[in-house]
C-alpha cells in the first residue's frame, strides 16, 4: 500500500464510516507510525478528505430565565448570583 491507499482508506472513515475527527487523525497517527518506525518507508503528501471537528456551542439561559432565576433569590445569594452573571462566569470559572 502507498500513498494513495492511505488517503482512500482515511477518506473511506470521514465519508462513508462518519467517523469523528480525533478517529481519523488517530487512524492516520497510527499508519504514519507504522509506516516510519516498523516498514522503514517514508509516507508523505496523503490528500485525504479530512474529518470535520464538531463545533459544541454552550448552552446559555434566556433573558426571561435569568430573570425568573434571579427572581427567587434574595439578600447575598442574589448579590453573589449577580455578580457572576455580570461578570460572565461559566461554571468551571
């Protein structure tokens, strides 16, 4: 198998199998090794169609949530609430 092959097979996951892009750079990190370091062969310029990444957008309240949430909170809990809010703090932050 050459070049050639490579690209069909990698392009074979990210069309026909729909495959993530992180399985397809995994599969292509894994034939580059086998290439390289077991057969000794150099494998360059694979042209394949590359698995696109998915983009996750973060899940925000509405205005009329926050203002319910906010709503039933009182004294240095609703203070504290919206501090954070204000600041735009995600969870994690």
């Amino acid at each position: 198998m050459g070049n050639e092959e490579v690209s069909l097979f990698l392009t074979h996951l990210a069309v026909n199998r729909d495959v993530a892009s992180s399985t397809q750079n995994q599969a292509l990190n894994a034939l580059v090794f086998l290439y390289r370091k077991v057969l000794d062969m150099e494998i360059d310029g694979i042209g394949a169609h590359r698995a696109k990444r998915a983009r996750k957008l973060p899940t925000v309240l509405s205005t009329d949530e926050v203002k319910r949430f906010l709503g039933c909170m009182s004294g240095i809990s609703l203070l504290q609430a919206r501090l954070l809010y204000g600041c735009g703090l995600r969870l994690k932050e």
